[in-house]
C-alpha cells in the first residue's frame, strides 16, 4: 500500500507515513501494516533500529482519519471498533520494542500521531512541531496512551494538554516530556544520514540544539494550582477565580469543550497515574467503545471537521449534567470485548 512505505536505509528500517493530502492522517490498514513490519525488524538482525517519519512539509502525523470512523460509525458499522483495537496494540508495540524507535517529529503530530511517535525511545521535535492533544473538543478523550504519558507529564501540564486541547511548540513539548531532543527541521537530512551509519544515541546528541525558552513554563505555578482538583468543575472554578489572561484562556477553553469528554478526560489521567501502558490501553479501548455508541464524538465531528461551524450542541450540554453514573459507564469492563494483546 501507498498510504505507508517501508524501506531498509544501512541499518535502520525507515517508515514514512504517506498521505501528505490528509496530514498523513492514520488508517486503519496503516496501524495494521506498521504493526506487522515492526515485529518482522524486530526478528531482523540487520535493521538495528526503526525510524519513523511523515512525508510533506506540513505534518508528521495529524491523528486517526477521523471522517472515515464518523462515517463508519454513524453507518453502525464494526470498522471504529476494529481501528482503535488494533491502533492501540500497536501503540503498547511501539511502547515495549526492543529496538530504538526514533520519531522524527516535523510539523502537526496529534492523536493517532502522537501514539506512533511519543511512545518510541527517541523523540526528536523541529521548530516546525505542533502538538495537541484536541480530542475533548470532538467528543473523544485524549487516547493512544495519553492516560499513561499525560498523567506522567511534570506538575499538573499533563491535565492542561488533555483538558484544554492547548497546542505547544517545541521547546514547551520538551518541558512537559513529549518530546526529548529539539533538532532545526533544516537538520533532519543529515541526521537521518547519520543515524544508518552511527550510534543512534551519540548521533543524536551531536545534532541535539537549543529550542529557546519553554512559554509554560512563566505559567506553571498558575497551571499547577489550578488544575489539580480532581473535578472538572472546580478545576474551571479555580482558573476563574485566578483571574489571569492564561487561567482565563483556559477556563474559557474548557467550557466550549464536550462536558462529557472533560469528565472522563480527568477520570482517565487519575486512573492512569496508577496503571501500567497495557492496563492503560485497555481503559482506553473501553472508553473508546463508549465514545463510538455515544452522542457527542458525532456532534463534535460535524461541528469542527464536516460542517466546520464550529458550534457543537453537546448532550449533556453542562458538566453538571453529566453524572457520576454515566461517566462509570466508560470503564465498565467489556467481558469478551476486552482488547487483548497478541504481543
């Protein structure tokens, strides 16, 4: 397939997600095809390590194709179900691989993007990056691991990204962990180069650069106090009560969201502070399934990608609204549906 293409380069297995038309938006078929040839490598003794990166200038990876699992979904069909299945075995994959895994991370990495990339041992950003973690805004939650590296993220940033969908740059992605080492996208050529030929560690320390100063980080002591009640409500409350242009943005930020998604957005990132990246992943899967028999991923899906007005009518339509009855229903084990692990 075109969508996705593998090539060995000295020793390095090279992946190149190649829908540059769609920001390299992630199939169904892609997840399923990535997943088959990292476990070929993995038994090969001549690829060393595995790099991946997206083709285009605009986007390393943008997310899952969302139109297609709102249009899956909406037809009843078993297709979303069967894509974040098999999206999230491939995320614990990358997640436990036994070869160095380098990101090369150049433009939009959200979603789907940010689950083949942040999970890998080396996670190299450009200038050019832009990460989110947007899900609260269509009706999803910040998956393909986030409960896991979102709740591991210092102070409460973590909480920041997943509930306010705020997109950083490279030197705040270093701060908060999602990124490691911070490369000038005009670079990755020759680092590319080097990494077939050298130690991967010491090849990209050599290119490693400064990205300048993190913006979070004049706002942590803001970000950290107001985010760490563990209700969405008070959370707002607080960044209300701050009354600072950045606690005010995020505030503002969260009330457009799906109140149901915010609630079991900060569920998912209690819980995952707890869990381990499979036991994480299968939270996900039940939330996920959740999400594709709910109301608010196809309202949030017409208001922001097919009709793009923008004006989502969430039900519930307040926090207050969701109760704690219906935000259990998202965990409830799914018996013979549980995601399971070939690997």
């Amino acid at each position: 397939m075109n969508d996705i293409l593998f090539e060995r380069v000295g020793r390095l297995g090279k992946v190149t997600l190649n829908r540059p038309q769609a920001l390299n938006a992630l199939t169904h078929e892609m997840c399923v095809a990535l997943h088959q040839q990292l476990r070929a490598w993995a038994k090969d003794a001549g690829v060393e390590a595995v790099l991946i990166r997206g083709a285009g200038d605009r986007a390393f990876c943008a997310g899952g194709d969302i139109r297609k699992l709102y249009d899956e979904g909406k037809a009843g069909g078993h297709y979303p179900y069967d894509f974040y299945r098999d999206e999230y075995r491939l995320n614990a994959y990358i997640k436990s691989y036994p070869k160095p895994y380098i990101a090369l991370i150049d433009g939009i990495v959200m979603g789907g993007g940010v689950g083949v990339s942040v999970h890998g041992t080396h996670r190299v950003v450009t200038e050019k990056m832009t990460f989110a973690m947007p899900e609260t805004g269509i009706g999803l939650f910040p998956d393909v691991g986030g409960s896991f590296f979102l709740s591991r993220c210092p102070g409460m940033t973590g909480r920041w990204l997943a509930l306010t969908g705020a997109r950083i740059k490279a030197a705040d992605a270093l701060h908060v962990g999602v990124g490691d080492a911070f490369v000038p996208s005009a670079k990755l050529g020759e680092l590319e180069a080097a990494l077939a030929a050298g130690s991967i560690d010491a090849t990209v320390a050599h290119f490693k650069a400064d990205p300048g100063p993190a913006p979070v980080a004049a706002n942590r002591a803001v970000l950290d106090r107001c985010f760490a009640p563990d209700s969405v409500e008070a959370i707002i409350a607080a960044c209300q009560a701050d009354g600072s242009t950045f606690a005010l943005e995020c505030a503002a930020a969260m009330l457009t969201k799906s109140p149901t998604s915010l609630k079991i957005t900060l569920r998912q990132l209690i819980l995952g502070k707890t869990l381990d990246f499979k036991d994480c992943m299968r939270m996900e899967y039940r939330m996920a399934c959740g999400c594709i028999a709910g109301y608010d991923f196809y309202e949030g899906t017409r208001a922001v990608v097919i009709d793009k007005d923008q004006k989502p009518k969430w039900t519930p339509p307040t926090l207050e609204g969701v109760s704690h009855t219906q935000v259990d229903g998202y965990f409830a084990d799914l018996g013979p549906r549980e995601l399971t692990f070939e690997d």
